[in-house]
C-alpha cells in the first residue's frame, strides 16, 4: 500500500465494504467516535478463542478490548501523520501466544477519520506453563473472576488458585504448599477426579463437569459445581488443568427443599380424598392423583392422555358452562355443583395455573363429594325446623343473648313481645328494643353477672314496663349457655308472664276476704234488721202517745230516719254477701234510669252538670231492678263526691260485644257473645294506679268517715257477679274515672 494512503469517502457503508473485500483480518476503528468495524477474516481469529466459563460475546469483547490496547499508539500516529506504520507485537490470547505483523494505515470521511488494521502476518509461539499463568491476561482473568478458580498438574496438585478460591475454603497463601485436589473433595469423589485429570492431560476428553462436595479447611462440607479443562499449548499438548468452581450450596439447598416440598405435595395429593387433576390450555389431563383414578377407574383414560370431560363426565364433548373452560376464558378460579349418574353431589373449583409473566399455562381442577355433607346438611335443617316449631308452640318466652345483649335465639313468644318476627329479632341488641331503657340495663347487668360467674338466676316475679307502658309480672329464669361449635359465653333463658296468676291470686284474695265478710253479713243482717223494725214501730207509737210534748215529732222523726237508714244498710249487707234474692225478670236498663232521674238529680247538687246517653234499642237484660238501682245509686253517689263543684258526670248505656275471653261467677263468655253496657264517667280528682286493685275491697275507702263507710264498691261488685256480669275501671289522677259494668244481653239467642 502506498506511503501516506488517504482514501476519501462519505459513509461508513463504504468502509464495512472495503475491510470486506481483503482477503485477511482487517479491524477499523476511529478514535474519534469510537466505532469499530471488522471483516469476517478478523472475526474468525478472534473467534478461536474459547475461556472456560466465560461467554463467547465476553471472550470477544475482552479481545477486542486487548488488541485495541496493542495497536492504540501505533494507530493515533498514522492518523496524526497521515502515514502507514508498520508494527511487529506478540499478542497472547488462552494458550496461544502468536507474533502478529500489522499495517495501520489512515482513511478518511466527511465526519470522522479511521485506522485501518491489516494483519499480514500470524505467527505461533510456543508457551510454557509458568509462562501461561504468569501472563498478564491470565493474572486478569484470576483476578476478576467472580468465581473460584485454580490451576491442576499432572498429579492433581493445586499450583496456583485465586482469592475467590481461598476466601471459600479457607485457606492462605501459605496453606498451598502441596496442596491436592484429592485432599479438598470428599474422598468418595477420590477415585473418580483420578480418571478425569488422566483422561484431561492424555487428550481422551476435552471437558468435564460436575458436582461435587468439597471440604474446607475447617472440614465442613461445600457442595460446589467444578468445570474442568485441559490448557495446551500450540502442539495440542496439555500442560495443566483450568479448573472453575462454583458454590452451589444455597442451590443444593434449594433443591432438596423443592424436592422435599414436592415428595410432600405428592404425599399430601395422594392422600386426599378429594380429586385433583393437572390441565394443560387444550383439555388435556396431564397428571391425576389416586382418588380421582380410582373414581370409575379412569387408569386407562389417564394413560391415553384423555381431555378433561372425558375424564371428569365420561362425555365425548366440552360440558356446559364447565368451570375448567371458563377459566380459560378469562383466568379466574370459577365453581359449579354437579350430580352424577350415582346421585351423588360434587363441588367442582378449577383454579387458573399461570407462569411468572402472568400468562395462563393451564389449570388444577378440584372435584370433592359433598353427598354427606348435602344429606347432613339437610337433616340439620330439618332438625332446626323441627326445633324451631317445638319451640315456637311453648307459650313463654325462650331466648338466648350474648354478653352485649344481642339476640341469638328466640321463640315466636319472645318475637311478638317485641312486635317483631323472629328472624327479625336475632342480631337485634335488647338495649335498643326495650320500652323502659332502665329495665334493659338492669337485664344487661344481670346477664354479665350470670356469664362472669357462671351460675344460674331465678325470679319468681319480676316486674317489667311492656311496649304498651304496662307493668307485667314475669318468673324468669337464666342460666350460663355456650352454643356449640363457639366459645363465646351467653345467656339462655325462659320468661313466663304470670301478670294473669297475679291478678287471678289478688282476685281469690279478694273472693276469700268478700267470702269472710259475706258470712260475717249474713249472720248479723237479719237480726239487726228486725232490731231496727222493732225501733221504728216504737218510734211510730211514741209519735201518736206522746205528741202533745214539745219536740217529741221531730226528734221521733230523725229516730226513725236513723233506724230506716240502718236497714237500709243492713239490705246492702245483705246484698254483698248474696243471702238477699234477686228476682230473676227482664228488665230494661234504660227504663231503670229514667225512672231514677229525678232521685238521682236531688242527690247531687245542682251546680254539678248529669247528661244521659241512653242507646235506642238497648237489649234486655235478665235480673233484679232493685239491686241494678243500688249499682246505678252507688256509682253515681262516687262520681258526685269525686267531682268538684262544676264537675260533670255522664251516664251512658250501648249494646256491646267484648273483644277477649272473659269468665264470670263459674261461666266462661266468647267475643261474640252480646252484653249490655253501663257506663258512670265523671271528670273528677281519678284514682291512684296503685290502689286501683283494691277499691273493690269491703271497707275500702278514701273518703273521710262522715261521707263513706267502704262498701258501695263493694256492694257493686257482688251484684254484679250476682248478675253473672263484670266490671271495668278506667282512671287517670286528675282527669277522672269510668266504671263500665257488663250485664249478658237478653237476646233471641236465649
């Protein structure tokens, strides 16, 4: 080539083709830009190059790198002069060293200018061992090697190792003398390693690899990966063994553990009764544990490599809606319920299997036979029903809550209590269902009590504010409850309204004393009433003898009035204990009122306003009029001393039905039964709610001495029950009171 060669061109396209068509290895570079170019003479001698361990693209870089390196000073002066420099250099690269003769010579762009490296010749050079290790580029290669990597003679002797050699054994520089690769392996590797370095430096094999457990120097085992390769010079004769090794412990480690964990999945998978198969993207089963070939005897399908409906449904074609396909759809678990031809229940769930890039690789299907737990969990239900109608039909309440007051059973009783359905009810907190908020905190502290010290609680008569604001009498019982399959510590108890046995007691003590007193009256009655007809007759013949004495008449007069009232008294005595008669005639109650009018109007005064409400068309009743008189009389005679001065009293009678089940003096009345209806309302000073039950009482009475002896009210309610009927009382203190007395009608029905 001609001293001082410029060649002028515009694009790199140009140089790639002009290298290309030498017939040796030409490398072009610029040391402006740093792009390089090479023709496929160059690349094939680089390309003989091969490091154990170390990848061909990094083996080339590395070359590249060194030649560059070579050539670099000679290179920036043929372009800085324009001139060809010739260079002879030795290049080392594995085990060849080999003289390289080299013309740089410049050419030149538009943009940039390159060296043009054209090789003439290439020489080998033979190396010797120490030669070899003790090059620079083998000192490189020790030193920036990110593995162990030691140097084998002909007997296995270790001549020469790096850093990463030593730090992973622990061993130092001192501790090589002699050192063997016998020695490091466990010795049952011994006999083996002894074949491999012959067979290495005789030529028989050209590489070897393997795993192997290596000692340290404290004795302990390293599982290490060692690769092993001759180094020959350039008559092919081995002068040594390359040896890499890699620690491969936390690998082995990780590997048992696969292996471990796969022997237990296998065990476990095995050992389920519930089906698992392993589906490939195309419906075909790829592996199945023993239930699932057991089942039907599917060994023969699964060893055809059968697609899942086949192996699922012994069906010839993809099942509707098969939870498998779906989740091929769309990569999501899905479930279904099915039945089989043997009427057994199964839950199907396939779960997508996916790589770790997120695509779908196939799927795991999980068959499990629910036929007991379908046949148990119907029979749970049919007895939950059946224990729910058993205890629906108690007529008391019985309930269960937890410490917070929470609901978590309760009969129909306790539902309509509460005015709610049952289902209603559970979950529902008592504290925010009770009427009186005071009653429900007394139950919630009870309940704690009872869970804290688990012992039972009995109340033989509680009082509790209903929703209706009424006071209701309940025996309670409660007792420390654990609902089973739970932990939790709750309340189970039963409630019985006793408000009637309260009031059916207080009504026989009430009978009794009525009795006592009845007995008392009836012996006594007729004997003082002929007392007081003997005092009256006398009194008459007193008047007529001695009439001609000053104020004999009028005192005789206020004598006789006295004795005539006492009889009257005694009459009601007479009457409350039932020894008077009563004659049985139809009456008419409306008829008995007005015809009482005018006596009824003297005994109140007159700035005290009376209306009658008398109903057209009352029915008749059966009885006495005289002693109806005494109950009108007695009510009315109440209602004037309850009320004040410009008080109002009303008197009203309707035809009505009662609308609950009543009893009176033995006989039992049904709601449509037709009764008659007196009604004494005034709007007076009313009657306290606590002393309501007891103005029933003989002798009773909340008026002063001078205006009552107890016994009107009393009086009353013996003629009533005489007459087979009862009676009602409504009051409130200062807006008055209204006494409703029930007569049976005398209809066409008697």
């Amino acid at each position: 080539m001609p001293e001082g060669m410029i060649v002028m061109s515009s694009g790199e396209n140009e140089i790639q083709s002009l290298i290309e068509s030498f017939n040796r290895p030409v490398f072009a570079i610029s040391l402006i830009s740093g792009a390089k170019h090479s023709n496929k003479y160059f690349n094939d001698f680089i390309l003989e190059v091969e490091i154990p361990g170390i990848s061909k693209s990094e083996v080339h870089n590395m070359l590249i790198a060194a030649f560059l390196d070579l050539i670099k000073n000679e290179a920036k002066l043929a372009l800085d002069s324009k001139i060809i420099v010739s260079l002879k250099k030795d290049f080392h690269f594995q085990l060849r060293k080999v003289e390289l003769e080299i013309d740089i010579a410049p050419f030149s762009l538009i943009s940039d200018s390159y060296a043009f490296c054209i090789i003439k010749k290439i020489a080998d050079k033979n190396l010797t061992i120490e030669t070899i290790i003790g090059s620079d580029k083998f000192n490189a290669l020790f030193s920036n090697s990110g593995i162990a990597v030691f140097v084998l003679n002909h007997g296995g002797e270790i001549i020469r190792a790096n850093d990463k050699f030593k730090n992973l054994l622990g061993y130092k520089d001192q501790d090589f003398n002699h050192l063997s690769l016998f020695y490091i392996v466990d010795s049952y590797y011994s006999e083996k390693y002894l074949e491999v370095i012959s067979a290495l430096f005789s030529g028989f094999i050209k590489e070897f690899n393997s795993e192997v457990v290596v000692k340290n120097k404290n004795g302990e085992d390293i599982w290490c990966y060692i690769s092993m390769s001759p180094i020959v010079n350039s008559n092919g004769e081995c002068l040594s063994i390359l040896c890499l090794m890699h620690d491969i412990g936390e690998r082995k480690k990780y590997e048992d553990d696969i292996q471990q964990s796969e022997l237990e999945k296998n065990v476990i998978l095995e050992a389920l009764e519930d089906h698992v198969i392993l589906l490939d993207n195309n419906e075909n089963v790829l592996w199945a544990n023993r239930a699932a070939l057991d089942y039907g005897n599917k060994i023969s399908y699964y060893e055809n490599q059968c697609k899942c409906f086949e192996f699922l449904h012994d069906e010839n074609k993809i099942c509707k809606n098969c939870p498998y396909r779906l989740t091929l759809n769309d990569g999501k678990t899905h479930s279904a319920h099915t039945k089989t031809d043997d009427n057994h229940d199964w839950i199907i769930q396939s779960l997508p299997i996916k790589n770790s890039s997120g695509d779908l690789n196939g799927a795991v299907v999980v068959r499990r036979n629910i036929t007991d737990y379908i046949i148990a969990r119907d029979e749970i239900r049919a007895s939950r029903e059946k224990f729910r109608q058993a205890i629906d039909i108690i007529p008391f309440s019985v309930f269960a809550k937890d410490s917070k007051g929470k609901f978590i059973l309760a009969n129909k009783e306790t539902a309509d209590y509460y005015g709610m359905q049952v289902r209603d009810l559970i979950g529902k907190y008592q504290i925010d269902l009770h009427y009186n908020k005071e009653d429900a905190l007394r139950m919630l502290d009870e309940d704690k009590f009872i869970i804290e010290n688990q012992i039972p609680i009995d109340n033989d008569d509680e009082l509790v504010v209903d929703l209706k604001g009424n006071i209701r009498h309940y025996k309670i019982r409660k007792i420390p409850f654990t609902p089973f399959g739970s932990n939790e510590k709750c309340v189970l108890g039963i409630s019985i309204d006793i408000t009637e046995k309260i009031n059916l007691q207080k009504q026989l003590m009430q009978s009794h004393k009525f009795e006592a007193l009845g007995r008392l009256a009836g012996g006594v009655a007729h004997d003082f009433n002929n007392y007081m007809t003997a005092i009256v007759g006398l009194a008459e013949i007193t008047m007529i003898e001695f009439h001609h004495f000053p104020n004999i008449d009028e005192r005789m007069e206020q004598l006789k009035d006295i004795a005539i009232r006492a009889s009257s008294l005694t009459k009601q005595l007479l009457a409350y204990s039932k020894k008077q008669e009563i004659k049985h005639e139809i009456v008419n109650l409306n008829s008995i009122i007005l015809n009482l009018n005018l006596l009824i109007e003297r005994l109140i005064k007159p700035t005290i306003k009376i209306s009658f409400q008398l109903t057209d068309q009352l029915h008749n009743i059966i009885g006495d009029a005289g002693q109806i008189e005494q109950i009108i009389m007695n009510l009315v005679v109440n209602a004037r001393d309850a009320v004040d001065d410009n008080g109002t009293i009303e008197i009203k009678t309707v035809n009505s039905k009662i609308n609950h089940f009543a009893k009176s003096n033995n006989r039992y009345y049904k709601e449509d039964d037709d009764f008659v209806c007196l009604s004494v309302k005034d709007n007076g000073c009313g009657i306290d709610k606590s002393i309501l039950d007891d103005i029933f009482d003989p002798f009773f009475t909340t008026k002063n001495e001078s205006n009552g002896t107890g016994l009107g009210l009393s009086v009353v309610y013996g003629i009533v029950e005489q007459h087979n009927g009862f009676i009602k009382v409504e009051s409130e203190i200062d807006k008055g009171t209204e006494f409703l007395v029930y007569i049976p009608a005398y209809t066409n029905k008697h």
